[in-house]
C-alpha cells in the first residue's frame, strides 16, 4: 500500500467537507504535513454543471449511459479544496510525483493521476536539483504533456511566481518543469512568461531522472475529482493571457484570419483536429462545407501561438470544433457564447463541459457514429450527420 503525506492535510481537507478517498485523507489528517503553507492562490470552491443544452443526435435520445454520466458527475465533484503555494523540505521529483522520504505527497498523486505516473520507483542515488537563481517552484500533473492540461491546470498555479517575489524581493525565481518534446517546451515556456511577467529562469528536468531538492516550492491542484476546475483559475487564466491575445491578435494573426475580423467584433470559429492524429472527423470536408456556408472560420490551433489562440477566441461568436487539446481555448470566450463539441459516441468526457459550465457558456455535445477500430474508444475515428449538425445550429440561431 502507498504511504502518502499530504501537504497541507487541515487547510486542504477540513473535516466536514467531502473528499474523493474518506479513508486516506483520515491518515493523512494524522500524520504531520508535509510544507508549510505561504500562500493561498484560489479558494475552495463548487458550482453546478447544469446538463448539456444539447446531448443528443437528432430525433435520437442520448444513450442513457451517456446521461447518467453527465448527470451523476457533480456528485462525484463534491466540494473542492483551495489551491495553495507550499514550501517542502527535503524532497524528492520523479515522474511528476513529489516524495518525502519513502511516502510520497497525495496532491501529486491523486487518483486521476495514478495509472499515468507508472511505478512509485526512486533512483538509489537521486541527482541534484537544478542550480538556478532563486527560489524553485515546481508545477506539473500527468497530463502537462497536453497544451489543454497545461493551459487549465498547470499555468494558472503560476500566480505562486507572484508571492514568491514578494517573499524573496529582487530574487528570479526558477521554475521547474517536467521535460517534454520541444514544441511543448517552447509552448510552455513562452506562456508561463506571458502569464508570469517579469524575469522568470526555467528549468526543464527528465522525468525519468530522481532529482532531490534541499527545499522546493510547491502549487496544490486546481482541478479536483478529474474533471472539475477552479472557475478563480480560468478566469486568472483569461484576465492574463486573454486579454494580452485580444490585443495583440492584428499583429500575429494570419492574413486569411485578418480579413475575416475586418470591420467585424466578432468570428464564427470551427476547430478542427489534424488529420494525422486519432479522433478524425471522417466526413470533414462536407461538415466544412456546411460550416463555412454559415460563416465560420476553419482554424488549425496548432500552427498558432497562445496569445493568436486567445484573441480570436475572446472574439468568438460561436465555436463549433471536435474534442481535443484545442477547445480548451473556449476559457477566453465571453460569457454566453454557444460551443459545441463534436465527438463520437464512445467518447463521453464532460472535462469540456466544466469549462462552459465555470465560465457561463452554452455547452451542446453531439455525438456521431464511431468507426471499427482497434483505438481506445475516446482515440475512434468518427462521423457527423450534417443534417444533425445543421438542425443543431439551427436551434441555437447560427444559420
């Protein structure tokens, strides 16, 4: 059995509030914490997940699977901790999993979190933390490897940058973050100092490599039971980088894009999915079709920058796009705009319905028919009825 330690067990888990594992947070509220709290980032929090205006193909009832998922989810949610800025002594970093001696610390280690970190195995012989300036502050889940995860719960933990400025003036803090492939270092790098600001030294570490710390700062999740996200940390999220985008998004946004926001407030956007990753729309060139007959602008997220990605969602009227990393971007729209999330029907995630939910936004799922394959069921190819797409549209005024 893990032994775990939290971080901040009275502050993080008081008694009398709901927790995902009753059993293991009544240990760790014996045990002695593992930090000391600096800081609070966001308070604890809860809302309502209001059902999807939309969960359904057209004349056709939702499975009933499908519904008790999306309706039985906030039970599930509970009521969710505050996020906080921890110091740690003597700690250890693998696989985004923080230990303290041989019992490793839970917030690292949730369990959405588990069948991702693979074994709770450290190095004999763990190699030193990185030697930059500063105070070292480590953020990361098992999903930073996905610009969605990183977007909605990694960045916005980095408003610890702020108070660790204020406790150690005139000093650069280090930011430790797992190591990736390059365009996902580039990407992460470039938003944390958008969101940052200021001087900001970086430090990207192999995962696979035990690296003990003398002391190690520490941000608490933002997201709780999987799915659910602190609304404080999206909006911080948007008021940082979105507004930045808005601005900038003549500079950096395409020709083809300029011309279509000219004289306009706002952009019907479609956001589509490389066709050489999994999750294809199989019939995409008559759904285009469609879409671009109603205005919309067909975007491809991944040939563009954070702050491009921002100021053309801010500016959204409507978005239509299939499930992935992309519509992630839907944290920057205003409140009010209608989203629709096209995905196949073995892919029932309501991650994306947290977003609109939090950030007061129409969420309509529609569900096509999903290819034979021998892909896990949320990577199966697709199809979307065009007439169920446009009946869709229709209800909601995008004609």
């Amino acid at each position: 059995m893990t032994e775990y330690v939290s971080c901040a067990p009275d502050a993080l888990y008081p008694a009398g509030r709901p927790v995902e594992e009753p059993d293991i947070v009544a240990r760790l509220r014996e045990r002695a914490p593992a930090g000391t709290v600096l800081a609070e980032l966001y308070p604890g929090w809860s809302y309502d997940w209001p059902m999807p205006e939309t969960l359904h193909l057209r004349g056709v009832t939702a499975p009933e699977a499908m519904v008790r998922a999306f309706r039985e989810a906030p039970d599930a949610r509970g009521v969710a901790p505050p996020a906080l800025l921890v110091a740690l002594d003597d700690v250890s970093l693998r696989r985004n999993v923080l230990f303290r001696g041989a019992s490793v610390i839970y917030e690292t280690h949730l369990p959405q979190d588990r069948l991702m970190a693979g074994p709770l195995v450290l190095d004999a012989a763990p190699e030193a933390g990185p030697a930059g300036p500063g105070p070292h502050l480590y953020v990361g889940n098992q999903g930073s490897f996905n610009y969605g995860h990183w977007l909605l719960e990694d960045l916005p933990r980095l408003k610890a940058v702020e108070a660790l400025r204020r406790r150690h003036p005139g000093e650069t803090v280090t930011l430790v973050l797992p190591r990736q492939d390059w365009f996902n270092n580039r990407m992460r790098e470039r938003t944390s100092r958008l969101f940052a600001g200021g001087p900001l030294a970086i430090s990207f570490l192999d995962p696979e490599t035990t690296y003990r710390f003398p002391r190690l700062h520490y941000a608490t999740p933002v997201k709780h039971a999987g799915i659910a996200k602190s609304p404080e940390a999206m909006a911080e999220v948007d008021r940082r980088l979105g507004r930045r985008g808005h601005g900038l998004l003549p500079v950096v946004a395409g020709a083809r894009l300029r011309a279509a926001l000219h004289g306009r407030r706002s952009l019907r956007l479609f956001v589509g999915r490389n066709p050489l990753r999994e999750r294809v729309l199989l019939n995409r060139a008559e759904i285009h079709a469609l879409l671009r007959a109603r205005g919309f602008e067909i975007l491809d997220t991944e040939r563009m920058g954070v702050p491009e990605q921002a100021g053309l969602f801010a500016r959204a009227e409507a978005v239509v796009g299939i499930k992935g990393a992309g519509l992630v971007n839907t944290v920057f729209c205003p409140p009010g705009t209608p989203v629709v999330h096209l995905a196949p029907e073995t892919f029932q995630d309501p991650y994306y319905r947290d977003i609109a939910a939090a950030r007061g936004q129409g969420y309509h799922a529609l569900y096509g028919h999903a290819a034979e394959s021998a892909q896990r069921d949320h990577l199966r190819d697709f199809t979307i009825d065009p007439a169920d797409l446009a009946g869709l549209l229709d209800r909601i005024g995008l004609r």
